[in-house]
C-alpha cells in the first residue's frame, strides 16, 4: 500500500480523491538499508484494493492489488522478500 500525507488546508494530496478500484501504475524499489542503490526496481499494474482516511493524523493508506507484474519482477520480489524474511529470523535468533 501508499501511505499517503494528508496536507493541509488548501492542498490536500491528490491521491486522497482516488476512488477504489481505480487503475494506476506503480514503481517498486526493492530497498536494502545497508546497500547505497535499490536492490532492483520495476513497474506494476495495481488497482486501488481499499483506502483507510483514519489510518493516522498525518497520512491515508491506499491498499493496492498487484493486477500485473512481469515474471522477473516477481521472481525479484519474491526472492527480495525470502531474504529479508532470513535475515529478521536472524535478528531475533540472536535476542533470545
């Protein structure tokens, strides 16, 4: 999803007049907090899923279904996933 700053007065964020199931592209940046650039980044095909105004003071959540995403997109976002999903296991392995 986008969490999405909810402005104030006159300019609110556009985004936050987007209707559910509304189509929009949308850009992914597979970030790692210890590497400089994006591990990879890709576009996808979504659909605006569900929008939460309430969700904070400051910001809206718009949920998004991935309607479309290339196969080696996939596969990079799946792996991306895999790894930090390891790499927390490890954190906590290491607390306890």
């Amino acid at each position: 999803g986008l969490t999405v700053r909810k402005g104030k007065g006159k300019n609110p964020h556009p985004l936050l007049f987007i209707k559910r199931g509304t189509k929009m592209p949308v850009g992914i940046a597979l970030v790692d907090r210890e590497r400089k650039d994006p591990v990879a980044t890709f576009p996808v095909k979504t659909t605006v899923a569900r929008i939460n105004a309430k969700y904070s003071d400051t910001h809206a959540l718009i949920g998004l279904k991935i309607t479309g995403i290339t196969q080696e997109s996939e596969t990079l976002l799946n792996q991306f996933i895999h790894e930090a999903q390891i790499e927390e296991l490890k954190r906590l392995s290491k607390k306890g």
